[in-house]
C-alpha cells in the first residue's frame, strides 16, 4: 500500500471541499428556483443532475490522480471563487 505525502493528502482535501462548496452553490440555485412561483423545470433538473454529478465526482475522487484534482482546482476553483465575489450576477454553477 503505498502511502501518500502531505501535500497529496492536502490537495486532495481541498479538491473535495471545492466540489463540496460548488455542490452548495448549485443547492442555494435550486432551493431559489424552487421557491419561484413558476419554477423553471429544465434549469432545475439541470441543476439537480450536475449536483448528482458531482457527488459521484467527490465520491469517486482518488488522492493520487493528479491531473483529476489539478483539473478540480482550475475549472471548479474558478467558479467557485467567481460566485464568492459580490459581482457575480448572472453566474450559474453549471456554465
């Protein structure tokens, strides 16, 4: 069993609670359309299946695929970060 060092074990962490956090994003999206008087049924099964997808990512991510977590910092870092700032109007989690 090989054992993994510091950094991966951070990495990996930290890839995690980017998914965790986009997941959040993607639950405040659904509970708000929810909340519409007139829901919007495809953004919300679209939404719901990206979330579904991301569980499935989280769950099945491994601490030494590199390129897996790189690919998690770059594309989901970024929206994450751009939905945390307060001009992010017009931002959804799965563009």
């Amino acid at each position: 069993m090989r054992e993994w060092t510091q950094a991966e074990s951070i990495a990996y962490e930290c890839a995690q609670a980017t998914i965790t956090d986009l997941i959040a994003v993607l639950s405040g999206q659904i509970a708000e359309e929810s909340s519409n008087p007139r829901p919007n049924a495809v953004r919300l099964a679209s939404s719901r299946a990206e979330r579904f997808r991301l569980f499935r990512e989280r769950a099945g991510l491994q601490v030494d695929d590199h390129a897996h977590i790189d690919h998690i910092f770059a594309e989901y870092g970024t929206l994450v970060r751009a939905w945390r700032t307060p001009s992010r109007q017009g931002i959804t989690a799965n563009t």
